[in-house]
C-alpha cells in the first residue's frame, strides 16, 4: 500500500504548518514515510519508490549512506584489485578536494540528476575543462559501485556529461608545445654524460618519462636494434607495468640510440653490491647507485639546465637576476620530446596505425585526437576539385 496525505499541524508559537506526506511499504514488508514541501513532489517521488520497490532494488533514505562514504567504498575495491598507487592518490584527491565539499554528504537515496547538472557546474566553474570531466567521472563511478553493491537503485548522474572543448582546445604547435629540429639538434649538441643518452633515447623513441626511467638493460636488444617496453617507474620510484596493455611495444632503434647506448652500457651505474644482486647492470638511466632516478632530478639537474645551455629558453615573466635581468627558464617539459618523436614519425612517413603501435596509444581516437593535424593531405584536393567542376559546368 501506497499512498500520498496532506498533514498539518501547529507550531509551539501557534504557526499553522503543512506538508504532504509519502507513505509505503519496501520490499522487506517495512513501512516507510517521506515528507515533502508539495504534492506534486511527493507523487513524483512515490512513483519512481513503487518501481523500485516492485523491482527489488528499493533503498530506504535512513538506510542509505552518504556519497562520501561510497566513496571510501570505491577506494577499497580499488585497492584490492591492485590499482597502482599513483592512480589511487589521484581519486582520493578528487573525493577531498572536490566531491566531498560539494555533494559529499548528500545520501544516494537523494541523489538526483539535477544535483549531478549542478555538480558538474561547479566543477566547470572552477576547475579546467579536463580536470573537471575526470572528477565527474570519479563521482560516476562512485555511483555505480554503489548500485553494484545494492546501495542505491540506479545511477542518476550517468547522463550527465561534460563535452570536449572542441575549437576551444589549442591543437599542438610546433614552437609552442613542440621543439623544432632547431631546437632538437641545440639540445642534444648541449647533452653531455649521462644526460646525453637519455636525451637521445627519448627524442628518437618517443617513450613516455616513467617508461624512459623504468627501462631495463635486457629490454634493450641491440642485435635487433628494438627496445622493448615491458615496464615503467612510478612517481615514488616503483617499477609496474607500463599504462595499458598497447604500452607493451617494440620500438626500433635509429643508429644514433644505437650507439649512444652502446656507450653508455660500460659507463652506465650498476647496483649495490648485494648477496642478491651484486654489481648488476639493471636500470639503462638510474642513479649513481643503480637505482631508479626520479622524474624531478631528471627536469632540474638535467633537461632544464641543457636546454638553458642550448638557448632553449624563455625569460621568466617575474624573476630578475642580480643586474636586473630576466631571469632565463627552460622551455620545454620532457614530455615535449614525445611530441617531437610523433611529429618526426609522421614527417617521415609513418602511417596513422603504425605511430599509434609506436606511442602506446590504446586507441587511434587517441592518436587522431593529439597528432591528427600534423599528418600531410595524402589526397590532391585541387585536382579532385578541378575534375569535379567539369561534371557541373560544361
């Protein structure tokens, strides 16, 4: 039994109050009450609760919990399904710092679709355009742990959405995002030691920073001239599997990775000197003990320094030397050189497929949607144009 009732009452200050209440019984044969400022809502609401409960799926709002604790529901499975933890921090992030000061206390049971429109607005109102999408997608899938769990009928935000930038999203640029080969050749003419191998193997692979600190020396295969990616450093330094299954990948060696890691190798550091591994050559780019060098000494004590001998700089915006001059900073993040690995590819004639298989992608939407405009027309428009105008006008 199912039904909607008007109550009023009187305050202890003599106020005539009312409010229409919802009344029925769960799918556990419990009777539950809910109270709403109108009638209209009220039978809304009652008649999505009678589907929920006709379907078995019906969760009582003072038994639902809170969108913060589905939070920590989520983060659990995550962890025993052994997400890395890099990928854990980054959710737990988005939970702190955006999903549980906004929406955090708010029970599934009374979670809403426009609550989610709201949500996704405050997010655009304050957060990038991509940041904002990947915390949607975490509250998302907040949500649909939850339904998994049998916390919550249905996933109400699911259609909400945030849209790509399209024209408001800055295609790369070579000069901008991407050094130029001037600029390519001043660096590595400007690497020395144990910079300069590093330095080459990421220009003319295109490997990601993590896979370039987390390569092994019998991953190098210098009778078939292929590195292969098997593995990669996090940022706390451990070595995992690389992004995705396509990040597994073969990538051949030009003559100059060739031989800059051939000399390397006799100079390279080699592990501690262990009952385990005693003086083993391990790591192709560790530190001086052999172990995994971290992304933050790779930037300041070695690409930006070079890149400040070659002249790739720019003048800071603020800072000022002892005389009064701007001081110079490098321009470029290591991850530009994967960019130039792509544009160099695609200049020398490596086809749409192939540069995917060679970057890891695990789509080619992904390759299409960041190197999609450096690829040549393969087509002669103009003639096509010419040729298609004789058909119309004789």
């Amino acid at each position: 039994m199912a039904t909607v009732r008007k109550r009023s009452w009187t305050t202890a200050k003599g106020e005539r109050k009312s409010a229409w209440i919802a009344d029925y019984t769960d799918q556990a044969g419990k009777r539950h009450i809910e109270t709403f400022a109108t009638k209209k809502a009220a039978d809304a609401w009652l008649v999505t609760t009678r589907h929920e409960v006709v379907q078995g799926v019906h969760t009582p709002e003072r038994d639902s919990i809170t969108v913060a604790e589905a939070g920590k529901l989520w983060l659990e499975r995550g962890e025993r399904e052994g997400l890395e933890r890099s990928t854990l921090d980054k959710y737990r992030n988005h939970i702190e710092l955006h999903i549980k000061p906004r929406i955090g206390a708010v029970k599934l049971a009374r979670l809403s679709a426009p609550m989610g429109e709201k949500f996704r607005d405050d997010l655009l109102g304050s957060l990038s355009r991509p940041m904002a999408k990947k915390v949607l997608g975490s509250l998302k899938s907040i949500v649909t742990e939850a339904q998994r769990r049998g916390l919550v009928a249905h996933n109400p935000i699911a259609a909400v959405k945030i849209r790509t930038a399209g024209r408001t999203e800055a295609k790369l640029a070579v000069g901008r995002d991407i050094p130029t080969k001037a600029e390519v050749s001043a660096i590595l003419a400007a690497a020395t030691g144990r910079w300069r191998p590093l330095l080459v193997t990421a220009v003319f692979t295109g490997m990601r920073a993590s896979e370039l600190r987390g390569l092994a020396w019998e991953d190098v295969d210098f009778n078939a001239k292929v590195i292969h990616v098997r593995q990669r450093a996090d940022q706390w330094n451990a070595i995992g599997s690389p992004k995705s299954e396509a990040g597994h990948r073969a990538i051949p060696m030009s003559p100059l990775v060739v031989n800059a890691l051939r000399e390397w190798k006799l100079a390279c550091p080699r592990l501690g000197h262990t009952e385990e591994q005693p003086g083993r050559l391990w790591l192709v780019f560790p530190t001086g003990t052999g172990k995994p060098e971290s992304h933050a000494n790779i930037i300041n004590r070695g690409f930006d320094p070079v890149q400040i001998a070659a002249g790739v700089c720019d003048p800071h915006p603020t800072a000022k030397d002892k005389d009064g001059k701007p001081v110079m900073v490098a321009k470029y993040g290591l991850h530009a050189l994967r960019h130039f690995f792509a544009s160099w590819a695609i200049e020398q004639g490596f086809s749409p497929k192939r540069l995917q298989a060679l970057m890891g992608h695990s789509s080619i939407q992904m390759t299409f949607d960041t190197y999609g405009h450096l690829f040549p027309s393969l087509e002669d428009d103009h003639a096509k144009f010419a040729a298609g105008e004789l058909a119309v006008v004789k």
